[in-house]
C-alpha cells in the first residue's frame, strides 16, 4: 500500500531569511526575513488574517512563489537559495498540496483526477490503477471512482483533492485553507476526518487557515504571523491560554484586555488593581516589578455578571448554548459569556464578577 510510506518519510523543513515584496516597487513586504522549523511527522498551522504572509510561505515552500531572499530547506536538501542561485521546480520537491478551490479537472472522473499526478511517472497502467482503488478506499470514496467532480458534495470534492496530494507518496503535505468554501457543518465534519487521517497514517503537514479552530484541532504547532513577520510559536495549548502579546491575544478571541498596576508579587502569581477591582493574576515576569504596569488578559467566560451593581448592559445575544453579554464599567465594554438561561435584559445593572484563575499577563505588550 502505498500511503503506508508516508508513514516512514518523516521529514521535516525549513525556512531561513525567507523575504518576499510585491508591487511594482516592492512596496508590499509580504514576508519579512522569516525563520521557521517545520518538524517531521507534525502539523504545522500557519495562522493569521488576510494579508499577514502564511499563504506567501506556503506557496514559497511549493515553489509557486519565488522568495526576493532565503533559504528553504525540505528533508536536508537545499530546494531554494537566494545566494547560491538554486531554485528546485515544484515537481521536484515531492510535495503535494491541497488547494482552497480543489482545483480539480471538470472533465476527468475522480479516478482520473487522483491518478493525474502519476501519470508523468514511471509507474504502469495496472501499478497506477492499484494505487488509486487503494487511495479510494483509504479516504472514503470507494465505488465512486467513474464519477465526475460535478456529482461529488463539497466534501467529498476535498477528499478527492487529498487523495491527488498524497497518492504519489509526497514528501509532505501542503494545505491552502481547504475548507474555507465548505459550510460550518461540513467544516467540522471534514476537520474531524483530515485529523482521523493524520492519526491514522502520520505524515508532515503544513495547514494555512485564518480559522482558529481548525488550528486548535488540527495542529501540533501554530504560528500566529501579522504583517509578514512571526509573533508566536507554540502547541495549540500555548497559544491559546498564553498569547505573547495584544495581537496574538486578540486573534486568539480574548476581547477583555485589561490595564493594571502590579501591587504585589505571591507564590503563584501576583496582584494587580485595575478597574475590576483587585485581580490575582497567574504568571510572573522578571522584569515586571511592584507599581509598574501591565496589562492582563481575560476571557469572556472567565467573567460572570451578578444582579445589581455599577456595570449596565449594553447589550446580550442568545447564541444557544450561552449568552454573550456586553457590559460598560469604568469607561470600558467587557465581554461575558455565561449560560444562556442567564441573560440580562439590555440597560440592567449588573457587577462583573471575575474567576482569578483564569486571568493571565500578556508577555510582551
């Protein structure tokens, strides 16, 4: 079987000094001089908003793209350097990639489709045809070989995508947001099967989403980019309770950024007096001392509001399983996620109660 192989090809890649500008005067800096390690048999989620650079390293990784400067290096071969003039020509690289829009060919069946990346092989008629039945029965399309794309759901349209990616035995595995144009059901339903797949056969894995769940279920390491340049790397579990920084915190879905004065230090954590009174705070920094400020972040269900107080309403949302209140105080709005049984009416006044153990610093303001 040959899918099996991807499961002793753990290779892994790197990209060093990585740079790229667009316009007509390189006005755009789409990557700026970017170091990053892409470890064998894990999944790498490259995870930002529009215009922050991932998609540009990915495509620079497939050879789509062909960086202004660095050094991209895929299992200790060099396949791009800006120095010494080399530059590898996709098919050489041996890796496989999975598009946003499928970009399957209308005119061929699935068969056909998944089979074309072997057709420019050394690979027969009877080899190719095994290997694509073994491929049909591995993502879960078996009998629907002689279809054509048109016949296929969106989710099995992005089955076939994977299964041409990955049926020549590719070196890694290239995601470009891939489930973008599914709805929100089929999303999840297909999030789930391409995690039971890695599971199933191990393989290296670059994934492109601005999605963060999908990064939080799919990835073994997240990287948080803006701007062409890395603000964070780290497990899923990282980045999301320990953002470094506002951005990250923010892109990650904390919306209650609060500022404080340090009043002191404790075992585990500290104190600070911010505008929701007295917060203890997990966390330490070396350079953070008694009276200097910081910043804390909070996240809407770590806040619960209590009848009666000087915080008023502004609004709260029925979203089914919980209610999303928002509540001014101080000069501020704070978000609050709470039971959906517990849903103030707007203007009422309410205090906002916080649970200490889930209010963390920032790293890096």
């Amino acid at each position: 079987m040959t899918i099996a192989r991807l499961d002793g090809q753990m290779i892994g890649l790197a990209v060093k000094g990585l740079a790229k500008n667009y316009g007509a005067h390189g006005e755009v800096r789409a990557l700026d001089s970017v170091d990053l390690e892409f470890p064998p048999g894990k999944c790498t989620v490259l995870l930002g908003p529009s215009g922050c650079g991932k998609t540009t390293v990915l495509r620079s990784i497939a050879g789509l793209v062909a960086p202004d400067a660095g050094r991209i290096e895929i299992g200790g071969t060099t396949a791009f350097d800006s120095a010494a003039g080399i530059d590898l020509a996709p098919e050489a690289r041996q890796l496989g990639m999975v598009f946003q829009s499928y970009a399957l060919w209308p005119h061929m069946t699935v068969a056909e489709n998944i089979a074309y990346p072997l057709q420019s092989g050394a690979a027969g008629r009877l080899e190719i045809a095994q290997k694509v039945e073994a491929m049909l029965d591995w993502i879960g399309l078996r009998g629907l070989g002689s279809r054509y794309v048109h016949e296929l759901s969106g989710g099995q349209q992005q089955r076939v995508s994977l299964g041409r990616a990955m049926v020549g035995s590719p070196r890694a595995i290239l995601f470009d947001e891939p489930l973008s144009n599914l709805d929100a059901r089929l999303r999840e339903h297909m999030r789930m099967e391409l995690l039971a797949l890695r599971q199933k056969v191990p393989f290296t894995s670059i994934y492109v989403t601005h999605d963060l769940l999908e990064a939080m279920t799919l990835g073994d390491q997240v990287v948080v980019m803006r701007a062409g340049k890395v603000e964070q790397i780290g497990r899923p579990e990282d980045i999301f309770r320990r953002p470094r920084n506002r951005f990250a915190a923010e892109f990650v879905g904390i919306p209650n950024l609060v500022e404080g004065t340090i009043r002191g230090r404790e075992a585990d954590g500290f104190i600070v007096d911010t505008a929701l009174g007295a917060l203890r705070a997990r966390g330490w920094r070396d350079d953070w001392t008694t009276g200097a400020r910081c910043t804390l972040a909070i996240r809407a269900i770590s806040l619960a509001v209590v009848a009666g107080g000087a915080a008023r309403v502004v609004r709260a949302a029925f979203q089914g399983a919980s209610s999303l209140i928002v509540a001014a105080f101080a000069d501020a709005e704070f978000t609050i996620e709470t039971f959906a049984e517990a849903r103030p009416a707007d203007g009422a006044a309410v205090s906002i109660v916080p649970n200490s153990d889930s209010i963390f610093p920032l790293l890096d303001d």
